[in-house]
C-alpha cells in the first residue's frame, strides 16, 4: 500500500472540512463562497476518485484503511476504511458536492458563507459515516450529519422552515440517543468500539439473546426513522419542502439504508434475521402507501417526499430479504436513486426559483419555452420509473427478481404494483408540468431555460443514469466479487469479515 492510499480516507475527510473554515473566514463579496466550495467539492470528489481505481476486487475485508488509537481509555479508535458496500457510496457523495454547490448557484444569494461552510461540513460528516469503522467516531458523524442540515432548513425554508427543521431535528434525534445507549452497553461487554472486532466478538454468541433483542432494536429504529420507512416517514415532506435544493438531495435515503445494512443486520445478523419478515411487511407497505399518496399530491415537493418514501422501501425489502443478490439490487438502487434524485431536485427547484411556487396545477405547457428543461426532465423521470437501458431499471428488477426467486412471490408482486404507480405519478407529473395546455403562468411570465451552472450540474448525472443502465457490470463486478470472496471464506471456515453473509428468509407458501 502506498502512502496516499494510507492517508486518502483522511484526506476525503479533511479537505471539505478545511474547506468550510476557509469559506467562514473569506470576505462574502461577489461569488467568492461559491467559487471556493466549488473548488472544495471538486477537489473531495477527485479524492474519492482514487478508491473506485485502486480498489482490488475479490480482496476480502477493508481497504485503504487507517487504525489509529484516538483516546485510551474508553478506547476509541481513529479506524477508518471501505468494502465494496461502502465504495461508491463515498463516490456518489463526492459527486454531490459540486451538484449542490452548482445548484445552488443562483438560488444561493443571502448568507452565502454560511450556506456554503454548512454545507462542506455536511459533506464531510456525510464522508464520514460511510468510512467509519470505530462505533464511536461513526456515531459522532453521524449525529454532525444533522446540525447543518436542521440550520439550513430553519434559515432557508421557504415558508415553514424553522417549524420544519425542527420536525426534522427532533424525528432524527432523539432515536440516537437510544443508539448511543446501545452502543455504551456493547462497549461495556466486549470492551470495543471497533465494528470487526464487534463483528467477532457477537459471533461467538457470549451475550443473552433478549439484551442483544434490544440493542439490535435501537439501532434499527435509529436508523430506519432516517430512511425513513414506514411510518416514520412525518418528518419528509416538510423537510423536502423546506429544504435548499443542494441540502434536499442528501436528506434522505443514503445514511439510514447504509447504516442498516452495515450497522444493524451485519452486526447483528440473527436479530435482523428474526425481524426480517416484519421489515418487508413495512416494507411492502411503504412502496405502495408511498406511491399511493403521491399520486394526489398538488404540490412537486410532497409528490417526490412520498416518491422517496415508495423507492427507499424498495431497497429496505432488498436488504432484509437477506439474500446476496438482493443486496448487490440495494447498493445498485441506492447508488441509482442519488443520481437521480439529485437531477430532480435540481429541476424541480430550478422551477420553483422561477415561478416561486410548486403547485402542480400552476404550470403547464413549459416544454415549448423551457426544451433543454424538459428534456432532461422526462430523461430523469424515466430513470426513476425503470425505464430499461436507464439505471433505474437495473436496481429495481435484481431487487425484484431476487425478492421473486429466493424470498417471496407474493411481496415481490405487491413491491411491482408500486413500481408500477410509480410510472404513473411520474409521468403524469412530467404531463401537467411540461406538456397540454399552456397555463396562464407559463404564458404571463416568461423564464430562461436551463443555466450554465444548472446544465455542468445535470448533465453529468444524465450521462450516468444512461451508462449505469448500459453498462453495469463495471459496479456489479465490484460488489459481485467481494460477496463470492466471502461465500467462499465462510465455506472454508476462515474468520468473519464485514461483508454480509447470505440468509435467506422464506415465507409460508413459497416452494
């Protein structure tokens, strides 16, 4: 291993952190903040860049770690590193980072430096909770994670955002401390934060099973009110309502689905297996509940609220079918669904910072002044309904195909309806936004097309959601080969690693 491969999880860490401090002591004249979070972003991304080409496939375990002792006694480790779950996803979180700083371009003009120090301290407890190996250090990123985000949505709310960042706080928050309990208890049992260490002490079974019940407990719920699934959702459709368009892309989905598959049902493997069925049953309902009621929302931002909440469902019955192939769906739609969703976000509130409003029935025949707009739009659209040769299509049929063979028939056929409802929120919201009529607002008050900043943020996320949907296998290959490391390990009797073990949970009824 070479040096920068020893420090390049650091680095990742440190640049946008630095970054922030640089942005909150520069003067806010002109579009200095802007220029320099660009830069910042640009930088962390082609940090994270380094990982996916240096990643050695099939090698069991970590990479690029770095195991430091940070306090003593409680012994608290500065351990950090990254497997084939954890890879793209600090990928996609670099890649963000210029999105949102072009996104929020021009619609950024008030406290630039504030938005822009924020959001860099965002993106770096964001890094961290995907590299983090020692429980403690994860969980205090974890926790950063939701101060600048509750800040920015109080201060850059459109109309409720003090009333929603507290909402948000508060339903993200407090299921933490539980967490942190949790986390305390383990350390006091098995005298470690480190997760492998964790992973083997748990393994050896020295702990009773209704203590392990519920510490498993905590750290689920923890983690699935940030999801969120079902019905811990409350808190969505106001934050995505409230929340600054580069803020919004990051709200949901990313941390919770990555931490319950690395925090709870590889830490705890027999808990997870026992509330699977329960999970997928919430799951199921999510998809369906989520679709449903965006199919009458007037207003965008609660219609792709309850889109999130349908499509993160998806990839939470992916996870607790606890099949391998389900899995590699998971990571892949997790992976899709931040592309994506950060492309609609960006039209959306490019929309909305021209016509200030995000009732439905106010626009209408947008196509014909906005093209470039329009274009983009129904291509992402098209991505999120699982249009084949789009990235959508992948995540969804392995995720549902894994579901049909290998866990149940009868969840894999309600998870498509939802699929299915989905294709008919979309384009009909594509319809009533773009195409019939022209509305009275798209007539009387004329607006530019796309922007520069708009179109360098959008176009690279189109280009990847056609070659994702193209060309897979070059994500694939990465996760498919690390699970058939660990397949062939666990036959052979090698030690644990952290990489998720193939359980399969089938319901009555299947053959």
């Amino acid at each position: 291993m070479n040096a920068l491969d020893q420090s390049i999880l650091t680095l990742i860490l440190l640049v946008p952190l630095a970054g922030a401090i640089l942005v909150a002591l520069l003067p806010d004249r002109a579009k200095v903040p802007n220029w320099l979070a660009l830069a910042v972003t640009l930088a962390s991304f082609a940090l994270t860049l380094h990982l996916p080409a240096h990643f050695v496939t099939g090698r069991q375990g970590f990479q690029f770690e770095i195991d430091r002792t940070w306090i003593a006694d409680p012994l608290i480790s500065y351990h950090l590193g990254v497997d084939r779950l954890s890879l793209w996803l600090v990928v996609l979180t670099g890649l963000l980072g210029p999105v949102g700083v072009l996104a929020s371009w021009n619609a950024i003009t008030a406290r630039r430096k504030i938005f822009y120090s924020l959001f860099l301290v965002q993106q770096t407890a964001m890094y961290g909770v995907f590299v983090s190996l020692d429980l403690m250090v994860y969980y205090g990123f974890w926790e950063l994670s939701l101060v600048p985000m509750a800040i920015l949505i109080a201060m850059y709310g459109r109309k409720n955002g003090p009333k929603a960042a507290l909402k948000f706080f508060l339903f993200t928050f407090i299921p933490s401390a539980p967490l942190l309990v949790a986390i305390l208890w383990l350390y006091a049992k098995a005298h470690t934060f480190d997760l492998v260490n964790l992973q083997n002490y748990l393994a050896a079974d020295p702990l009773p099973a209704r203590a392990l019940f519920w510490v498993a407990l905590a750290f689920l719920v923890a983690f699935a009110v940030k999801v969120p699934v079902f019905p811990l959702h409350g808190w969505l459709g106001d934050a995505f309502s409230e929340a600054p368009v580069a803020m919004a892309m990051v709200i949901a989905g990313k941390l919770g689905l990555y931490s319950l598959l690395r925090f709870h049902v590889e830490l705890f493997p027999a808990q997870a297996r026992h509330i699977a069925p329960l999970m997928m049953a919430l799951a199921v309902i999510g998809v369906l509940y989520g679709a449903c009621l965006a199919l009458v929302q007037r207003d965008f931002w609660k219609l792709l609220a309850f889109g999130a909440v349908s499509h993160f469902s998806l990839v939470v019955l992916a996870i607790y079918g606890l099949t391998l192939m389900g899995w590699n769906g998971a990571v892949y739609q997790i992976l899709s669904l931040g592309i994506v969703e950060g492309a609609v976000f960006v039209l959306l509130g490019a929309l909305d910072m021209r016509y200030a409003t995000s009732q439905i029935a106010a626009y209408g025949g947008l196509a014909a002044r906005l093209p470039r707009t329009a274009s983009y739009f129904v291509i992402a659209s098209l991505t999120m309904v699982g249009l084949p040769l789009l990235s959508g299509f992948i995540g969804e049929f392995v995720i549902l195909s894994s579901t049909f063979a290998q866990v149940s028939r009868g969840w894999a056929v309600a998870a498509a309806v939802g699929v299915i409802l989905s294709a008919a929120y979309m384009l009909s919201l594509v319809q009533r936004l773009f195409y019939g009529p022209e509305s009275t607002m798209a007539a009387t008050r004329p607006a530019p097309d796309l922007r520069f900043a708009e179109l360098a943020a959008l176009t690279p996320l189109v280009v990847l959601m056609l070659v994702m949907g193209v060309a897979p296998t070059y994500w694939f290959r990465t996760m498919e080969r690390g699970s058939q490391a660990t397949q062939a390990s666990e036959v052979n009797g090698a030690t644990q690693t952290p990489v998720p073990v193939h359980v399969s949970v089938r319901t009555e009824g299947q053959p």
